[in-house]
C-alpha cells in the first residue's frame, strides 16, 4: 500500500508489456490548483486517458464501490456495463495514471439513434481537484461534437449537486428535472440534458 494524500491507496506497479497497449487519447499533467506554489509542484500528477481494456475490470469494480449504495443493484449494472464496453456497445474511458493505476472514469452508453446516456463520471476522490472530472468531460464532448450528436443526457444522485453542476453545467449541460425518491425513499435524481450549440 501507498499513501497519498491521507489516502491508502493500492501499489499499481506498470509492466512494459501493457505499456505497449496503452493508447493514450489525452497525455498531461495536472496540478491542484489549491494550496501555495511549493505544494502545486509536489501534487502535480501524470495521467493518460484511454479506453478500458477487460483487464481493468477490477480497477473499474474497485473505483466504483459506491455503485451498490447508490442504485439498486448497481454492481451487476457495471458488470453489464463492461460487458456492452467490451463488445463494443458502450464507451469507457480511462484516466490512468502510470504510478496509481486508474484514477477515473467515463461511461457512456448508447440509447437509441443519436442518442447517448453519459452513465458515469467519476475520480477517486483522493484525486479529486486536479482537473481529472473536467478533463475527462472535455473529452466527451468533443467525441459528442464531431459526432454530432444532439440528445446527450446524464442522471445524477442529487447529493452531489454541490459539486456536479457547476462542473457540469460549465460544459453544457442543463438541469431538466429532479425525480423525487427515484431510487427509494430520499434517493433522489437529477436529469440533467446537454445542449450541444451553447458550449
Ligand atoms: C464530479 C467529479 C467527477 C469532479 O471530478 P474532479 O476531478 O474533482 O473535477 P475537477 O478537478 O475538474 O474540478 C471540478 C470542479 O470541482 C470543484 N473542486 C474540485 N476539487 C475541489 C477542492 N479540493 N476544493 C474546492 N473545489 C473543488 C471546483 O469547482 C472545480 O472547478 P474549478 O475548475 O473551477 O476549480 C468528482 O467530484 C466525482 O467523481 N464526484 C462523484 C461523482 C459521482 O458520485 N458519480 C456517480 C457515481 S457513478
């Protein structure tokens, strides 16, 4: 175990033979933009966006413990999730880093026609605040862009409002409604709808 941050995290050690299939889609470097100049060098962090191959599926199951106590069922809904990722029905991307392994991620499932759910966003929240989430969202809405899609929508656990809109509404999305006890009782849902010619 490694820690960083006040946080355990697990020893990811890099082999070069998966090096190989590390397609990186995004490769940089981010710092915290909190804390003063000496501490933004130290907390700066390495990391590559790519799409998820299956031997990241226990990453992905590890990232996303909180699945389960957010949505009912919400383990065996990853578990379909990566199998649609794998064949090709669905899009996950990672953001890795060489030292900690997967950091965060995107899914993003297809519902029709021009139609797209991004199911999932989410950082480890030991790195939460270098830019990951809007790094990763960035990314997204360029693929929604060139692909000119104009239904793109997201649902989130109200809870996170604080810290979900002003992120997400900075890359073009609107709350559309809230559904009230979606997931039992006070669980509830934002519906929020990206509007591709705003931002
Ligand atoms: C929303 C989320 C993806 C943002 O990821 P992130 O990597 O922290 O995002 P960023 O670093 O790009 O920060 C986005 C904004 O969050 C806020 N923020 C993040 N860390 C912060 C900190 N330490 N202090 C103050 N504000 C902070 C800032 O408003 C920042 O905007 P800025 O660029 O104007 O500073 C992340 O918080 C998350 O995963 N939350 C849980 C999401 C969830 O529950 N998903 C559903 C489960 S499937």
């Amino acid at each position: 175990m490694r820690a960083f941050h006040g946080c355990a995290l697990d020893n990811h050690d890099f082999d070069d033979a998966a090096s190989e299939l590390f397609e990186p889609f995004f490769e940089g470097g981010l710092s915290r933009p909190y804390g003063n100049d000496e501490t933004a060098d130290k907390h700066r962090i390495e990391f590559v966006f790519r799409p998820y191959s299956p031997s990241d599926r226990s990453a992905v199951f590890r990232l996303l413990s909180i699945l389960p106590s957010l949505y009912p069922e919400g383990d065996l809904w990853l578990e379909r999730r990566l199998q649609d990722v794998s064949r090709g029905k669905a899009r996950c991307m990672i953001a890795d880093t060489r030292r900690w392994g997967a950091v965060g991620l995107t899914i993003e499932t297809p519902k029709g026609p021009h139609k797209v759910k991004l199911s999932t966003i989410f950082v480890d929240p030991c790195f939460r605040g270098y830019g990951i989430g809007s790094a990763l969202l960035r990314y997204c809405r360029e693929n929604w862009t060139r692909e000119k899609l104009r239904n793109v929508y997201m649902t989130a656990d109200l809870r996170s409002a604080g810290v979900m809109l002003p992120l997400v509404t900075r890359f073009g999305f609107e709350l559309v409604t809230t559904e009230f006890n979606r997931y039992g009782r006070d669980r509830h849902e934002m519906v929020l709808s990206w509007l591709p010619d705003q931002k």
